[in-house]
C-alpha cells in the first residue's frame, strides 16, 4: 500500500484579529497602517476553481478561496489514505501473504494499538495525567481566544482540541510521525476544527516555522525525540512573538547513559533519542534570550499519572477482560512504559517543567 504523503504547506490555521476584520483594506491604507504581505497559494497544475467552491470558500470566511480548495485537497487525501486503510485491515490474509510484514504495510499505528491509548489516557490525549493535567499544565499561559499556539510533538492532537475547547485558544499541531499526524487530522476533521486545530507532520531537521507568528509555543514530553534540539530551540524562540511564552515538560537526563543504555531505552519507544539534561535546557534558553520563571522538577506526579493509569488498565482487565487484538499491544507498550518509570525511579532521569517568556 503506497502510504506516501504530499504535505501541503499550507497556513489555512492563520486568522486576521478582530481589529483587521473591523478595517477595511481602504480604511487601513488610508490610516497609513501597512499591511502584511498575505500568504501565496497557487493551484497544483491541471486543476480550477469552480463557482460553487469560491462560493463555498467566501462562505467559511477564506479570503483567498485557492487557500480553502488547497485544505480540501489536504482533507481528501486523509480520508482517503484512512479509507485504505481499513480497507486493507479488513482483508483476509491470504496463505501466500502470510510472510509479509503486515505490521509494516500497515504502519506503527494500526487501530488497535490506538484503541489501547485512548483507554489507557484520556481519549487522544496519549499522555499521562490526560485531560486535567494538560490543563493545569497550561495555567501559567493564560490562554484565550485571542492567542495562537504551536505544539510540538502533539501526537494524535487531544492535547491541542482540549485547550481550544476549554480555553477558545487556536493551536497548530505539528507531529514528526507523520501516521500520527494523519489520524490526528482525521480527529480534528470530525470534530469540526480542521480549522483551528489543524494537526500536520513537520520534519525537525527542517523546521519552517513562521517567524514572529505565534502567542504561545508548547511542548507535552516530546523535545526528547527531537534531533538537533539547540538549533530547534532557535527556531520556536524566532517564531514567538515579542513577549510570547514558550512552555515544555521533557524527560532530562540526571547522569550519563552509556552508549549500551542508551541503545536499550531507545530500542524500548522504537525511536532514536536525543535526550538533554536540565542544565543544557536552561543555558540554552537562557542564550536565547528566554527568562525563565519556572524549572521544577515533575518526576513524582508524572511518575504518579503513569502508575494510575496502568493501574487502572489492569483492573478493568481482570474484571472485564480486553480485546485480545488490543492484548497484541499491551506488552510491548507496558514494557516501555514500565522502563521510564525504572529509569525515573533510579535517578536515570527526571520529568522536567519548563515556563519561559522572551522579550
């Protein structure tokens, strides 16, 4: 199954405030307020634009309708790559294919193992503490519907439509895994706010962030997986707008992993790491200009959010059973999860909050 994806760089969770809104092109340019250069869209070779989609797209307030045929396109392609996708989880294996990789045609997050997440933490939150933590979490940044926010590493996006939910705040979700990023998508889609929750993939190496856009940056335990963090750092701090407020938890290293221990937690989440300690994090920040107000170490409640939560999972199970095609899942999620709480106990690693503002 060819799960290639184009992703398209579009802007569709950008919106003028208010005040643009109230003025008119006339009214700005008579004011001698200088407006800012809109974002280009061009139409992909071999396609037009109809009457009914500029119709539709003045409808959903799109001041260029070549933006909103461009997010058409995007939310077509999700629906019909998840619609393979179950197309093909739903086929017989045939003896022939029987030495097939079907993890692999398949992909890392087939529905089950998600399935697994979404009762396991709140529903599409994937982290520990679900729903209220990520609230609490987001208490010092005051959010409100008048700012914009990245996340990074937002997984299937739960965090980001809990905040715009409660909070009214917009949020671009950015994930590097780029299957998690379409489910993720799929979610907000059937949500109703593909607009101000979009979830995209991103690649880390090449972050193309706008500069001077975004209120708020944040990140829920992620920035550990993310290559090249002091030049990543960078580029969030040039995205932030003057007094913008960058908010991060992480796991941060307490003490030097050999290369073999290493390998072993990476080998364990099946991904590479480039885990920091909490020193790095705050010379960093601190080059960047950042002042930091809060470091503080959330190892115990993170550790406590985990156990809970396993806990939890294996009393249902004893008393009303599990699916078994989840049960395929549960060992291998259990062991990684069991190994960051070995490693956070032993003093390996701690679970750190960071807040900062720049000016």
């Amino acid at each position: 199954m060819n799960k290639q994806v184009v992703a398209l760089k579009l802007k569709f969770w950008q919106r003028k405030s208010k005040a643009d809104d109230d003025m008119s092109e006339e009214d700005a340019m008579s004011a001698g307020v200088a407006e800012e250069e809109a974002p280009e869209f061009e139409m992909p070779p071999g396609h037009h634009l109809g009457l009914g989609t500029r119709l539709r797209a003045k409808w959903e307030g799109y001041d260029d309708p070549v933006e909103y045929y461009l997010l058409q396109l995007e939310i077509d392609a999700y629906a019909d790559w998840l619609r393979k996708m179950r197309v093909w989880l739903s086929r017989p294996v045939e003896p022939e294919l029987a030495e097939l990789d079907l993890d692999e045609e398949i992909g890392r997050w087939p529905p089950d193992r998600i399935r697994l997440y979404d009762k396991l933490f709140d529903h599409g939150i994937m982290m520990p503490g679900g729903h209220e933590y990520a609230l609490e979490l987001a208490k010092p940044l005051a959010l409100d519907e008048t700012l914009s926010c990245l996340e990074i590493g937002a997984r299937l996006g739960g965090v980001a439509r809990v905040l715009a939910d409660r909070l009214g705040v917009w949020v671009t979700a950015l994930e590097p895994d780029g299957e998690l990023a379409l489910l993720g998508m799929e979610r907000s889609v059937q949500a109703g706010v593909q607009k101000k929750v979009p979830v995209q993939a991103f690649d880390p190496l090449q972050p193309d962030f706008r500069k001077g856009y975004f209120n708020v940056v944040y990140s829920y335990g992620e920035l550990f997986k993310i290559p090249e963090k002091s030049t990543f750092l960078q580029a969030l701090a040039e995205t932030l707008r003057e007094h913008g407020q960058l908010l991060v938890t992480d796991y941060v290293l307490t003490r030097d992993l050999d290369d073999k221990e290493l390998e072993k937690w990476a080998k364990l989440e099946d991904e590479e790491l480039f885990p920091w300690t909490a020193q790095e994090y705050k010379s960093r920040l601190g080059e960047l200009k950042f002042d930091i107000r809060i470091a503080k170490d959330e190892s115990e409640t993170h550790l406590k959010h985990i156990k809970l939560a396993w806990m939890t999972m294996l009393s249902d199970i004893q008393s009303s059973g599990l699916d078994t095609d989840m049960m395929d899942y549960l060992e291998p999620e259990m062991e990684m999860w069991m190994n960051r709480v070995k490693m956070l106990e032993n003093g390996s690693l701690a679970f750190y909050r960071f807040y900062a503002t720049i000016n």
